[in-house]
C-alpha cells in the first residue's frame, strides 16, 4: 500500500480513533496503591474489545497475582514477513486536586486542537496509535504482529519479570514502544537512550538523644549539620553531578534548545541553569544526582536541640555505558568518604535500574526514519530520555535480536504526569501513519 493510500485511510479512521481514545481517558485506570483498580480491569477489557474490532481477534487478559491483567494478542501476516511487536500502557497516573485542572481530569475535552484528560498522551494515546495502526490495513497488516498492553507502568510493574520468566512470549524482529514521543509538534522524533536510575539512603547518627544546643552546641556534630555538608559533595562548584567513577558524556543527536527547557521544566526566570556542556549533554548523556527527600524535623515547632539523627534519599539518574548496579556501588562509596569531620555515615541501597541505548543503524531504524520523513515532511532527530524504563532493557535482554523504536504521540507540551495533560490530535494523526507505514516499510525488507 502507498504513502497515499495509507494517508487517506488514517485520516478517515481518525473520527473513530478519537472516540476510542476519549472512552479510553474516560476510565479512571490509575494503577498507584490507594486506587480502585477495578478501574483498570475495565480499562483493559476495553482495550481487549478495541483490539479484537482491528482484527486482533484473539486478544485477551492474561491475569497477574497481585496485580492487574496483561493484554495479549497476535496477528499473522504474510507468510516469511517480520514479526513486529507493539508496546503500550493503559494505567495512568493519579489526576491530583480537582482545582488543577482546566476542565475535569476524566472528561476527555477538545480546546485548540488538543484533547484534555488523564492518560490522553501517557498512554494511551499510544493504545490508539498501534491499533489505528492496523486498523489502516483492515486488520491485515503487513508484517506478524503481536501486541503487549500492561495496566502497572506507572507503579510496580509484573511485566518487567514476566518478560525474563516467559522470554519465547517475547520474540520479535522489531519492538515498537509506543511510550515517547517528540521534543516538539510537529518534529519528528526518535528516542535512543533511556537513563538508568540508581539510589542509595544515607543516614547519620552523632548523638544518642537530642540535647539542648545552648548548652552542648559547638563540639558535637550536629546529624542534619553533617548530612548537608555530606549532600553538598554531590556536585562540583558548576553543578556538575562529580561522582568519581561515572562520566560526563556528549549528546550527538538533538540540540535541545534552552528556552524550551527552561519552559517546560518550569525554571523560574531568575534561577540559573547548572552543569556544563549542551542541556542535551546534561539530559541524557550525564549523571543527574537528586536528594529525593530528607528525615529531619520540620520548620514548624522545630526545638533548640543538636539533632542525632538524619537521613536522606539520593537519586543518581545515569546514562548509558554504565551498569546500574556499579553505578549504586559509586554513588554508596561516594556518600560515606563525602561525610566530613571524621563522622561516619552509613549507605544501604534502595533501587537500581539499567540505562539503555538503541542500536539505530539496523534495517528497522531505517525504515522508522523513512516513515517519520513521509509523515511528518522532514527528517526526524534523535534525543534522549532523562528516565529509566526497566521493561525496554529486558526486552533488549530476551530478545537481543530486535531492534527497539521509542516513538510516540507525546510531546513537549502534554503535561503527563501534571494536571491538564493532552494530546494534539494532529500530532496523533501523523503518529499513526507513521507506524502504518513502518509496519509496510519493513513488509518490504522480508
């Protein structure tokens, strides 16, 4: 089938793939603990009906102890083609205060040419673009094709082991992870790394009890004294994350511009920017430390006392080339030498997740650039993601032949995560026929 054929079809599908995407952010499926996740059973029963009316007729739940069902389904194309598999998510996160947002969080609403509502772009905007998708080829792609939907990404997810206990599940030449997106409307994406995540708690201990601070204040260490001088060694004097052991890189993708990061990163316009090199440089090929949150007794009512104890939780985000688990081991020794004045600190670790980077010079990375080209009228570029997804570096695991595209209908103004977040339907619409015609590209190379 043509570019313009294929065009044609999806442009006539969208009043139907609109309507499957507002029943969709209609379904509060929130999967984080504390929410009714009889919401996100529904939610995946309807993701299961939309799938089986584009031809994927054999879709089902595959249920998960503890945890909400998987959506499974396949559909052979022609005999000897590809075999493409298509990733998205159904749960979201939590809408917040009601007062947040413009119009109701659950109630999918058209302004401007962008759709409103919880989970309209994360994720389930890339739902809609993997079966409209098959939809263009009347539910007879091109290629074998095998579609995966889970209900916990934004929370604990099953997948992730489930991917590593059942891998022959998990077989594919292309992986399509229909959970990004691009910097901008209208400029054609692809994401190629994916930083990992390392963190650590640190805790100090000075004094057996608090003690008055007028009386024994001076020689004795006070904890959160310690532990901020502890935490100050995380970065240099430019702001760089120094933590020997893990690199600083260089981008060579996407220059991402400043202005639209200090835009979308809300940076108040008096606060400087920290770090050197490119804020890509920064973003996806540099050590990012955080302090996630810290024990210690609040401003409120805080009493004139030398504090024995404190605690912290670091964050140490890390590119690729370098193992999760070592980074932790970097980031803990680093912790306990940065204590000063001879005070001991001690460091368990909490998590750690692999980074990940794509191989882009295979036939697959080919034919999503061509596609992306015919879409969107013009080359697309290359970024970064500052987050881990644990899920894309076991797949890479299982299924070491793939190729691995990160792409999607998100974009630097959809606000996942914060209240208003929203989709452009036209993005949406050059987004489907995009993977419509990857999914014909890559009929062609069998």
């Amino acid at each position: 089938m043509d570019v313009a054929q294929l065009r044609s079809r999806v442009s006539k599908g969208m009043e139907d793939s609109r309507a499957d995407l507002e029943n969709l952010v209609r379904i509060p499926s929130v999967s984080l603990p504390g929410f009714d996740q009889a919401s996100a059973r529904k939610a995946a029963k309807a993701v299961v009906e939309i799938l089986k009316g584009c031809g994927v007729t054999n879709a089902h739940l595959v249920e998960v102890p503890d945890g909400n069902p998987i959506v499974f389904g396949d559909v052979d194309g022609p005999k000897g083609s590809p075999t493409v598999m298509l990733y998205s998510h159904y749960d979201v996160q939590t809408p917040g205060p009601e007062d947040t947002w413009d119009s109701p969080a659950f109630e999918p609403t058209l302004r401007h040419g962008r759709l409103y509502g919880r989970g309209a772009a994360d994720d389930k905007s890339g739902i809609i673009t993997h079966v409209s998708a098959l939809k263009a080829f009347d539910g007879k792609p091109p290629v074998n094709v095998k579609v995966v939907f889970e209900g916990e990404e934004e929370t604990d997810s099953h997948l992730d082991n489930y991917v590593l206990d059942n891998p022959d599940q998990f077989q594919a030449d292309v992986i399509v992870i229909g959970d990004t997106g691009n910097w901008k409307v209208g400029e054609p994406t692809l994401t190629t790394t994916l930083r990992g995540v390392a963190t650590c708690v640190v805790e100090v201990k000075t004094l057996a009890a608090p003690v008055h601070s007028g009386m024994f204040g001076g020689p004795a260490p006070d904890a959160l004294v310690v532990l901020i001088h502890l935490l100050s060694r995380l970065h240099d004097k430019d702001g760089n994350t120094d933590i020997e052991g893990v690199p600083q890189g260089h981008w060579t993708g996407l220059n991402f511009p400043e202005d639209v990061y200090r835009e979308t990163a809300g940076v108040l316009p008096d606060v400087p920017l920290i770090g050197d090199g490119t804020i890509s440089d920064r973003l996806w090929s540099s050590p990012s430390a955080t302090v996630l949150g810290i024990d210690a007794p609040a401003v409120e009512g805080a009493p004139n006392a030398l504090i024995p104890e404190a605690r912290a939780i670091v964050s140490l985000r890390i590119p690729p080339g370098i193992k999760a688990l070592e980074a932790r081991a970097l980031l803990a020794h680093h912790l306990m030498e940065s204590a000063p004045w001879g005070v001991k600190a001690t460091v368990t670790g909490a998590q750690s997740e692999p980074s990940f980077a794509a191989e882009t010079d295979g036939p697959a990375y080919e034919c999503a650039m061509h596609a992306m080209k015919q879409a969107y009228g013009k080359e697309a570029v290359l970024m970064g993601q500052g987050g881990s997804v644990p899920l894309v570096s076991n797949l890479a695991q299982v299924a070491p032949q793939a190729e691995i595209i990160l792409w999607g209908a998100e974009d630097g103004d959809c606000a996942m995560h914060s209240p208003n977040e929203s989709v452009d339907l036209g993005e949406l619409e050059r987004c489907i026929l995009a993977e419509a015609l990857l999914l014909e590209h890559l009929s062609q190379k069998s």
